[in-house]
C-alpha cells in the first residue's frame, strides 16, 4: 500500500466534500435552465463531443486502474485515478458550457423545431425508450456520483485503505457506467442538435 498523502481530518473533509458536492449540483441544476446567446465562432456542440471524448477516456482509465490494483501496482493505480479525477472536473466545465450554449436538443427532432412530431416520434421508434431510460440512469447517477467519488479518494489519501476499498466496491462500478453512458447518450442525441 502506498502512504498516507493528505492528514485525516473527517469533519474538515465532510463539510468540504458535502459542500462542494451540493453548490456542483446547484450549479449544473440552475445553469441547464439558462441559455446564453453569444456566438464564440465555432459550433458550441463540440462541448459536447469533448465530453463524450472525455468520458470515454475516463472509462478507459478507470478499467486500468482496477487492473492495476488487482495487480498490487498502487503507484499506477493512484496516478490512473487521479488522472481521472481530474478529466471528470475538465468534462463538468465543458458540459456545463455546453448547456449554458446549445439549450436542449430533444431525441428525435430531426427537424430541429422543438417539437416532436408523430411522424419524428414514429421514425425513431421504440429505441427512444431504451434512450429515456439511459439517459435518465445516467443523470442520476451523475448528480449522485461526485461525493462517492470525494469520499473514497479522501480515505485513500489519507490511507483509510479498508475504507477506501469498501466504497470503492460501489463507486467504481457507478462512475464507470456513468463515464460509459455519457459517449453513448451523445451518439444518439448528436443528429438532433440543432
């Protein structure tokens, strides 16, 4: 195991993580409601392919770490980590430019009036259901992700390994479907952005 980096300090680490955590998800709840309409000169939806990007490497990353602790590597496994830690905090900037941009695009609009139409609703079919329920697993999860993942990095920071181990059991799995979803509910909004 590798040494404690950061002194344990519980209540020091509840307040920042639970308050860090609650202004993230204020933010990105009240920003998604705004729109601004300033021209930066490029097509404000490559926010959203840097965020699938992003995720998708995220979700690489994440599964060589878990292989790099099921081989005892902790040095690599932490550098993966972290490495991770910080794209996930590069992609929620990027998402939340991407919202305050484009506004929302609706799956199926082909015609990009904001509207869907019986006939755009025909076109797509039942897969629209199976997008509804990925897209909504995957918000959810999302808003719900970030302090689990402040929490087992803070108990190995501080070299709470059984701590650490124990949460990770239950975050890795849910911030690996969320950085996995994210790419997949971008290749089937993307036609729709307007």
């Amino acid at each position: 195991m590798l040494e404690q980096t950061w002194k344990q300090n519980d209540k020091k680490a509840n307040i920042l993580i639970l308050s860090f955590s609650a202004i993230v998800f204020v933010v990105v709840v009240v920003l998604g409601r705004v729109k601004l309409k300033i021209d930066l000169g490029f097509n404000v939806h490559l926010f959203a392919l840097a965020d699938a990007v992003i995720n998708s490497i995220v979700a690489l990353l994440l599964v060589f770490a878990l292989i790099a602790v099921k081989k005892k590597k902790y040095l690599l496994h932490k550098k993966l980590m972290m490495t991770s830690l910080v794209l996930s905090i590069l992609f929620l900037v990027s998402y939340i430019c991407h919202r305050l941009l484009s506004g929302e695009a609706r799956f199926g609009d082909a015609n990009h009036d904001g509207i869907l139409s019986a006939a755009e609703i025909q076109t797509v079919g039942n897969i629209r259901y199976f997008y509804y329920v990925l897209l909504g697993t995957h918000i959810f999860l999302a808003a719900v992700i970030l302090p689990f993942i402040l929490y087992t990095t803070y108990r190995a920071m501080t070299g709470q390994w059984v701590l650490h181990k124990k949460r990770a059991k239950y975050t890795w799995p849910l911030w690996f479907y969320v950085a996995l979803t994210g790419p997949i509910v971008y290749l089937m909004i993307y036609p729709y952005y307007s």
